[in-house]
C-alpha cells in the first residue's frame, strides 16, 4: 500500500513535444505529491508539488494533473527542450515528511 | 539561495568499517531526513529526524544506522559495520517544518568494498 507506480521507466521526446510521466498510488492517506527532477550526480530537486484539494497545478512548463478518485498523477512538461533531460520520480506522502518515491523516469529530449 | 551540504562527495570503505556522513542542512529548517539510492534504482526513505529526536524510520534502518545533531549545524549518519549492499548514493534532506517541502543535498555516494 506504500507503492508508488511510475511509467514509463524511460521516454523519449522531440524537442517540442509534449512529455507525459504517470504515476498510480494506493495509500488514500497520502495528501502530498511532488515532482523531482534529478540529473547525473546531483540530489532530487523539486520540481513541483500539488495537494489533493486541486485536480491541476501549473507552473511555467510544468502541469501536474490529478485524478483523486482514480489515485493516479501526471506530469506534463509543455515545449520539451534538451536541457530537460533528466531523470524525474514522482513521489507521494503523508504529511509531506516520509516521501515514497515511484522507480523513476528517464527522459530524452531529442534536439 | 540556501542549500543543503553533504561531506564528502564519494566515501569509499571497507567492509566492516564503520562511516560517517555528514550533512548540513538549510539553517532555519527544522526536520531532517535521509534516504539512500542504489544505483538505477529508486530514492528509498530510510529515517527522518526532528527535535533531537528520531520521528519515524523505514525497515532499511536497522540496527546498524543511527542519526545524531552533534551541534546546532550538523546532521549525521553512522554505518556501524559496513556491508557490501550498503553501497549507495546517500541523500540528506531538510524541510522548514512538517508538511513542507524537502529539500535534498548533492549526496554522498558510499562505495563498500
């Protein structure tokens, strides 16, 4: 019930496009999901986060979509360009403290 | 812009030997975290930390783990007796308070051979 699924495990974009990376969860006490973004050698960065009281939340190229009733989260990144290449996990929490993190996503974005 | 600092970058030990790893985290933050990463596998929560006090652990945290705030700046992680699976990228974290966004350091990545 801890789980968080991500997909798909890797992604490859034409920059551009549209990136799309879904993750599902199960424990319906998780009020905090965030987006981090990882490059090669260096931590998770936030990227962004959305609360369950919203289905949407955008910022700048970044849109977190979320379907409360189907337990599911997206991110979508607008405009992909190649300098967002990089791993991003979804995460999920309760109380935003104990972060679950999905497997991870990497993404490609071909120039 | 604040960060969080992790010393050192890369550890290498061997197995048996007990580590250290050092963090310090964002000054005015208040709850403090580690999670570890084997490589190409997924960020794990392994202890979080406030008030002195250890408020919560995961399963990986065993007996050979354990976290301490020396001093009003630092945050750290003793490895007891290495194992060769203890190798990992290491990540302390800090947030302002509960229910607040986490913040993550560089990392310390621990090579047990």
């Amino acid at each position: 019930q801890q789980q968080v699924k991500q997909s798909p495990q890797s992604l490859i974009v034409q920059k551009g496009g549209i990136s799309i990376i879904n993750c599902a969860y199960e424990n319906t006490a998780f009020d905090y999901f965030p987006w981090y973004q990882q490059f090669p050698g260096k931590g998770p960065a936030l990227l962004i986060a959305i609360r369950p009281d919203v289905s949407e939340k955008k910022e700048g190229r970044f849109t977190i979509s979320f379907n409360k009733s189907a337990k599911q989260f997206s991110l979508h990144i607008m405009d992909s360009q190649p300098g967002d290449s990089a791993t991003y996990f979804c995460a999920a929490s309760q109380g935003a403290q104990k972060l679950v993190f999905g497997q991870g996503t990497r993404l490609t974005i071909n120039p | 812009e604040p960060e969080v600092t992790q010393t050192p970058s890369h550890q290498v030990t061997q197995m048996g030997q007990e580590v250290i790893l050092r963090c310090v985290p964002i000054s005015n933050h208040l709850y403090f975290y580690w999670y570890r990463q084997i490589l190409g596998q997924k960020v794990e929560f392994l202890v979080s930390f406030y008030n002195n006090e250890i408020s919560e652990k995961s399963e990986i945290f065993d007996d050979q783990f354990s976290v301490e705030r020396p001093d009003g700046s630092n945050f750290t992680l003793k490895i007891r007796s290495t194992k060769l699976e203890d190798s990992a990228m290491y990540f302390c974290a800090s947030s302002v308070r509960q229910n607040t966004e986490a913040f993550f350091g560089q990392g310390t990545r621990l090579t047990v051979v």
